[in-house]
C-alpha cells in the first residue's frame, strides 16, 4: 500500500510553508518517492523545526529480514508494537509532505490528490537514524530513515485499496500536534481523512 508518492513543491515555498529553523534539504525538484528514496521530511532538531533529506524505509523487526540486506518499512499501522513504540514520541515524528500518492487498483495504477488543491497534505511520519545494509553491494551505511502511518481508507481510497490508507493531516494545528504533542493525544490523528478529501487524478 502507498509505495509511490509524488513531492513537487520547490524548496523555498517549504520553507515558507513549514518555517524549519534549519533546512539541510538543498535545492528540491519534482520527484517520484518509491521506497530506499531520498525525500524532504520536517522534524524537531537541537534548535527547532529542521527540514532534512530522509531515505525512505524506517528499520523492519528483526524477524522479517530476509538475508542480510533491510528493504525498511514504509508503512507503518500497528503502533502498539514494541518494535514501533520506541519512535512514537515528538523526537522521532516527523511531516512528509506529498502533492500524491498511488494505490494499485484492479486495472493498474491509481493516483489520489486532495480535492482542495489550496490545502498542503503531509503524511504523519515517523524518522530515525540507523546503521544496517541496505542494499549488500553497498554495505553498510548509517541513514536517517522515514516511513509513514496508516489507517482504515476514507471512501475514495477504499474504492480501490479496503485495507488502508496513509494518515494524512493538512491543517497546520495537526501538524503542531504531531511534532509537539504527547502521543496519548498526538495518536487520535492515526486516522483517515473525511470522505471526499481525496480525488483520484
């Protein structure tokens, strides 16, 4: 579920948008994320909000590692894991912003976008950093690695994808929630957005 999303937003309107203290991004281009890509995150840093560049795919559980190489997680639902609880507070939550994202339907690829194209949507993410392989050829490498949340799907995505969804927030008080707050109430916005939020492209 939601191995593609787009990002296209220039660097300097991120900046405007989410007002990071720092910004280790560099300059920003239209861009496809599969999963092991390098995206734009926001997270909190030593000095505030910072957006940095995140390799797509946070750390698997142990037993789903096949050979010696992690692939990583992009899609994260059961947070009562102890596997995930150790990334749910405000340090490790980060904002992944998209323009879309893809689900595979029965006759190929479908892409969603918000209806209000006034709206910024970002998914809830979580971020750490991390030493493993990721691909064998390269050995290993220390990474600071993102995925996302999911939830049950709204009624457009549910159309094409029943299981789940990404947890999309698109109004800035959400956003502080989910940089700031404690997680008894950051985790009331693991939850799909209302239906006719999304339209399909």
């Amino acid at each position: 579920m939601c191995t593609l999303y787009t990002q296209t937003t220039a660097h300097e309107a991120m900046v405007r948008m989410f007002q990071p203290v720092r910004s280790f991004a560099g300059n920003l281009g239209p861009t496809e994320v599969y999963p092991d890509r390098n995206a734009p995150i926001i997270k909190n840093g030593p000095l505030g909000r910072e957006m940095i560049m995140g390799r797509r795919g946070m750390p698997t559980p142990p037993q789903f590692i096949k050979g010696k190489a992690d692939r990583g997680v992009v899609n994260i639902r059961n947070t009562a894991s102890p596997h995930w609880r150790r990334w749910l507070g405000p340090d490790n939550r980060c904002l992944v912003p998209f323009d879309g994202f893809a689900e595979p339907g029965p006759g190929g690829t479908i892409w969603f976008e918000l209806s209000d194209k006034a709206k910024q949507g970002v998914f809830a993410g979580l971020w750490t950093e991390w030493t493993s392989i990721r691909k064998v050829k390269d050995g290993e490498s220390t990474d600071q690695l993102f995925g996302f949340l999911t939830c049950p799907p709204n009624a457009e995505v549910a159309s094409v994808h029943p299981k789940a969804m990404p947890v999309i927030l698109t109004d800035p008080e959400d956003w502080e929630i989910w940089l700031r707050a404690p997680w008894e109430i950051a985790k009331n916005l693991q939850r799909p957005l209302p239906d006719s939020s999304l339209r399909t492209v």
